[in-house]
C-alpha cells in the first residue's frame, strides 16, 4: 500500500495511491466498478478548505469560489436520486399521499443538509450566498 497525505486536509488523512497508475486511472481494471468512467487526463490536485468533518456530504470551498459547496458521496447522491425518482412514480400513478410522504422525506433530508451548510458557514463567519 502508498498512502500519500491529502493536501490541505489539515488532518492525518492519506490516500492509498498503490492502485492507480501514474496518470491517475485505477489499475487493475478490475478495481473499477460498472459506474466509473475512464478518463484519459491526469486529475488535478488543489487544496481546499474543508468547513465540515468528511462525512458524506462535507462543505468544501474549492480554489477561485466565494462560497462553500457540498461534496456529496455518490452513493447519498443516488439514494436521493432514487428518492425523488419515487416521488415522480407516485404522481405517474396518481397515489398523490404516497408522492406527499416521499416528498415530505426528501424535503427533510435536503433541509438537514442545507441545516448543515449554514451551520458551517455561521460556525467560519462565511456569509450564506442566499
């Protein structure tokens, strides 16, 4: 295994880096999963100012940006994918309580994540950009 430290993490945080090749793909194939796309370009490195624990929806503000973004894994993005996906079912059958209550969950969950940003952003003296 080669870890290598995460730049500005500020943290003991390190990426294991033994299963991708120079140019950054992951090697061997087999390591990539149906989902993941090949890119041919070699990915940038910046630092970046991480507001929030890791998690899986950490505020990040990124190089040249005023304000703070979520980074949202990509399985928490497919799960609220598959969420809104339900709610759209529920109206294409016409079972509008079901739409309402799978609606009202997705509201909750972005509510909990836009809770999480603000505090972040209250917690670093950031001004929210809404």
């Amino acid at each position: 295994m080669t870890d290598r430290p995460v730049a500005g993490s500020g943290s003991d945080l390190t990426i294991d880096t033994s299963c991708r090749t120079a140019q950054g793909r992951l090697w061997p194939p087999s390591l990539m999963s149906a989902g993941d796309v090949r890119l041919d370009d070699p990915m940038d490195h910046v630092e970046a100012d991480l507001l929030t624990d890791g998690g899986n929806d950490a505020v990040v503000r990124l190089p040249g940006r005023r304000f703070p973004g979520v980074l949202m894994q990509g399985d928490s993005l497919h799960m609220l994918r598959s969420d809104v996906a339900e709610v759209v079912k529920a109206c294409e059958r016409g079972r509008l309580a079901e739409a309402a209550e799978s609606a009202g969950i997705v509201l909750a969950s972005l509510d909990a994540l836009l809770t999480r940003y603000a505090t972040a952003l209250g917690r670093h003296e950031i001004e929210r950009p809404y």
